[in-house]
C-alpha cells in the first residue's frame, strides 16, 4: 500500500509505503494551539518507510515541548507532523495532510485530561488521560 501526502499549497510532499502503525486523537493543549482546533489526529508510521518527496527544505521546526518537534509547511502554514521523543522510531503524520482519505481508523484519544471543555467526545473508542501504557 502506498500513501502520499501534501501541505494546502502543495509546496511539501511526503510518501509512505506501510500501514500506519496507529491512529490517535490528541487533545493536549500543545495540539490544539499548533492546529487551531480543539484536538489533532496523528497517524503513526515508522520513519524508516516515510520521506519527503519534495518541499523538505520549505519545512519549518519547532521544538514544542522537552519531548517534541513539530514541522510545518514556511508557506501556508499546514501543521505536516511530529517526532517525539517518547516514540523515537514513528513519524507522527497530521492525518489531515494524507492526499487521499485512506480507510484508517482512530484507535483512541490521549491527554483527555486537559481535552477543551466545548469538546464533547461522544464515540465509545478508548480515553486516556495522558498516552496509553505501552504495549
């Protein structure tokens, strides 16, 4: 399976050739200020099958917390993905960015706990508080 991906001006490109690994929501407040909404939905790929395919040098990187840089496109501002720390070996991908709406699931929400309070979540997929145990 193939996946491609893109910034809203187009100026950044990326591929993948895995299934995501796994799909979350986020609502920490670190997400929801470098969106502009009230949570972000990550999609986790291993870094080894992601690249850029064109526009990397039009990435800008911000080192949003002690275990997080986030990258986003210098033109139109498109939140593209993260790395964290805590998982080394996953680029988290902005789903919102993928080309196409692939068939991918969300598999649960983390940092519930500081979620925004207009937010109502109101599907039965697993909550946690901050990020699940590790399995």
């Amino acid at each position: 399976m193939s996946y491609t991906g893109s910034c809203a001006c187009g100026s950044v490109k990326y591929a993948f050739d895995v299934e995501p690994f796994v799909t979350v929501t986020c609502h920490c407040s670190i997400c929801r200020k470098a969106t502009g909404s009230a949570c972000a939905t990550w999609t986790l790929v291993l870094k080894e099958h992601f690249r850029w395919t064109s526009g990397a040098d039009e990435l800008q990187e911000f080192q949003s917390s002690n275990h997080g840089r986030r990258f986003f496109c210098r033109h139109c501002g498109s939140s593209m993905g993260n790395l964290s720390y805590m998982r080394p070996a996953y680029m988290h991908i902005g789903a919102g960015t993928l080309d196409h709406a692939p068939d991918i699931r969300v598999a649960c929400h983390v940092y519930v706990a500081s979620k925004a309070p207009w937010l109502n979540i109101s599907d039965d997929l697993p909550q946690f508080d901050e990020l699940p145990p590790k399995s």
